[in-house]
C-alpha cells in the first residue's frame, strides 16, 4: 500500500487479555516508530526500530510491552496482561533516513484500544 | 532527553482571522521541527517542516519560524477556513534523542464561520 497501515483499527480486550497490534510500514522505510495517544494528549513516544533493530525502548510504560520488528518491515506492538490505564490510541510511525537525520514521519491511522 | 511545550492548548478564531500557535524546545541540538494536523479520528499529517538552517518557511497560508536562540517555534495561519479546525501538533527532534520525534501536547483550533 501507499501508507503506513495498522491493524486491528478497534480492539476491546478485557483486563487481563493479551494483545498484538500490527503496524505495516511505508516500504523501504527504515525508521519505524510506535507512540501512544491518550485522548486529548499529544502522541507519547514508545519505542523504535531502525530496520530490525530496536535502538530505544524507554518509552515503553512496563515490562508487559513488548515490541518487535524482525525482518525490518512489519513491527508488532504486543501488550500482555491487559489495564485500563492501557486504553489508548496506539499509532505507528515510519520515515526514511537520510543524512540530515531528520525526515519526515507518516503515521498509521492507529489503534483504538479499549480494555474494559 | 527533548522536552516540548506547546501553547495555548486551545485556541478559537473567526473565519479570515490569524492563529499562532507556539511551541518550546529543550535540546539544542534539535534540527528538525515538523507540524502535524490532526482531524478527528485520522492520523496526524505533516502540514510544514522546518530545519534549524532557516528561520522561516511559508506554504501559502501557512508559516513556520524559528528561532534557535530561543529555543522555540511557531506555526502561522493566515485567513483561516472552518476547514482548518483540527488539532496542530508540533514535534522536535535530532541526534540528542536519536533522531525521535518528541511532540507537544496539541493545540484545538476552532475556526468559526
């Protein structure tokens, strides 16, 4: 596809319930991003992915988050043990490097999760 | 590691009226300064971008300046339109956070007809 695409786009998952978000990005990005967006905020950062590499993961609010990218195209965002305090938009992000360092980020439409 | 506070939180204009909306930086090494528009319920959209080598950049109605001294930068909109009612995120980044977009909390325009 021509943009960056997530899916589920809604999910309700109830307290205690595992989830994995999916996140197909731009093809040939190398940077991968995922941030969360409680509503009314702006976009929290999580964690990201050069290629397959996980270069920053201190966005990540507990160790029941976990992210991956393993081939360096589609990344996984999956969260275990479901809160309430993880209802959330969760919007993926990639770009292109180049030797300014800094280039534009298409994000994903984003999942509305919802843990009831 | 960035730090981006963005003011004012909302901000409601009359259709034809200019709206600035501004935003601070913590890292001096930041070099890249994008804005994002979000309706409600899309993703965020690149409007504008700015990089630290220039001070000012226009797109027809819309502006961006920088000023690096300060640490702070900000987003103009001229003769706005209902249609411009969105949230406006600006974001900062460069080689002190690894080149990760930090950004501010968003700003609610209105634009009343």
């Amino acid at each position: 596809g021509a943009g960056v695409s997530q899916s589920p786009r809604y999910k309700v998952a109830k307290r205690g319930q595992d989830v994995a978000l999916r996140c197909d990005p731009i093809s040939g990005h190398v940077s991968l991003f995922w941030y969360q967006q409680a509503l009314g905020q702006g976009p929290e950062f999580l964690t990201y992915f050069q290629n397959e590499a996980q270069l920053d993961k201190s966005g990540l609010p507990s160790d029941r988050f976990f992210a991956e990218r393993p081939e360096g195209s589609v990344s996984t965002l999956k969260i275990q043990r479901t809160q309430q305090e993880d209802s959330a938009v969760y919007l993926c992000a990639s770009s292109l490097t180049d030797i300014l360092g800094s280039t534009e980020a298409f994000f994903g439409q984003g999942t509305r999760l919802t843990v009831v | 590691g960035e730090n981006v506070e963005q003011h004012p939180s909302t901000l409601s204009v009359q259709e034809g009226d200019s709206a600035v909306i501004k935003c601070t930086y913590s890292d001096s090494a930041s070099n890249y300064f994008p804005w994002y528009k979000q309706e409600l319920g899309k993703r965020p959209q690149l409007i504008i971008d700015i990089r630290s080598n220039v001070g000012e950049k226009k797109d027809q109605r819309i502006a961006v300046t920088l000023n690096k001294t300060a640490k702070h930068f900000s987003l103009h909109i001229t003769e706005t339109q209902p249609e411009d009612s969105a949230v406006y995120f600006c974001a900062a980044s460069g080689p002190g956070g690894s080149y990760i977009p930090t950004f501010g909390r968003g700003t609610s325009l209105i634009v009343h007809p």
